[in-house]
C-alpha cells in the first residue's frame, strides 16, 4: 500500500515543488554586491565631460546620465545638487583608436579605448577619497570606419563604464 502512495505522479511532484521553494527560500544569491554605510544618504553625480583629443558628443551626456540612473535604481541614495555625502566627478581623458590585429600584413581589428578619469568625495570619511583611471578596450573590425563602430558600440562603451565606475565606488570587489 506505501509503494503505491509514493508512484503517484502528484507526490512526487509535489516532494520536487516543496524541494524547489525549500532551496529557493535558503539560497539567496545576488549580483548587487553593494556597500553603503548607514550614514551615507546623500550622492551628487557630475557631469563627466570629455577631455579627449577626440570628441564624441553623445559619450558624456550618455555616460553622466546612465550612471546617475544606475545609482538611483541601485542604491538607498538620494541624488542632490548641492554638497553630498558622496560626490562623484571626472572626465574622459582618451577616446582613441589603435591596431590590434594585423593579417597578412594588413591591418585586420582595432580597438576603441576609451579611459575615464574618476574622482570620487566622501565627505564622511575622506580617507576614502580617491581618483583613478578606468580604461576599457572595445574591439571592432578594421573594415569598419570609426563612426560605423562607434554607432555599434556606443551603447557597449557606456554600459561598460558606467558598470566599472560603479564598482568601483560601491563594490567590495
């Protein structure tokens, strides 16, 4: 009689759902590896202007603003205008274009290399001021001009920044 209460589709399945919400309920695992001390409730984001020697005028107002949202959407902090707990500032020091790959004496891939100068304030705790260049490489096709890759990368370029400076700040890694 047991034997045939436990081949019953319905309790085994019921057995696997139950498992399934035990291990969901106990196993908690999340990408937002976000560290703010209680005291921190304030963030002014600036204008990251460019600097380069080459300007692409959709990166900085892209870059300021994408960030500006990430950091609303991912953190307790309320954006300000005027002197935060945290003021982050910089601007994009290099947007350049060099050989990555040559082929049969041809050149064959580039990159894109853009760095971003960072310059973050905690006016709580000003050991933790810092400035540092994040740079990251985006690789494209030599056939392509560098408008036609910056139409397809653009947006990479920003996610990709935008990611890096906000681990950067926020992120024990």
């Amino acid at each position: 009689m047991i034997l045939k209460i436990y081949n019953k589709p319905s309790y085994i399945l019921g057995i696997i759902l139950f498992a399934i919400i035990s291990i969901q309920g106990t196993c908690r695992f999340s990408m937002k590896d976000v560290s703010i001390p209680a005291d921190i409730k304030t963030v002014k984001v600036s204008y990251i202007e460019n600097q380069a020697r080459y300007i692409n005028p959709q990166l900085s107002p892209k870059l300021s603003e994408k960030l500006r949202q990430k950091i609303v959407n991912q953190t307790r902090l309320s954006q300000i205008n005027g002197e935060a707990d945290y003021e982050i500032s910089g601007y994009i020091s290099d947007y350049s274009v060099s050989t990555s790959g040559i082929s049969d004496r041809q050149v064959a891939s580039n990159n894109l290399n853009v760095t971003v100068h960072l310059i973050f304030k905690n006016r709580k705790d000003e050991k933790k001021n810092f400035e540092a260049d994040l740079t990251r490489n985006f690789p494209f096709s030599a056939t392509k001009s560098l408008s036609q890759a910056e139409s397809e990368l653009t947006e990479q370029v920003i996610t990709s920044l935008t990611d890096e400076i906000f681990n950067r700040i926020f992120s024990n890694w």
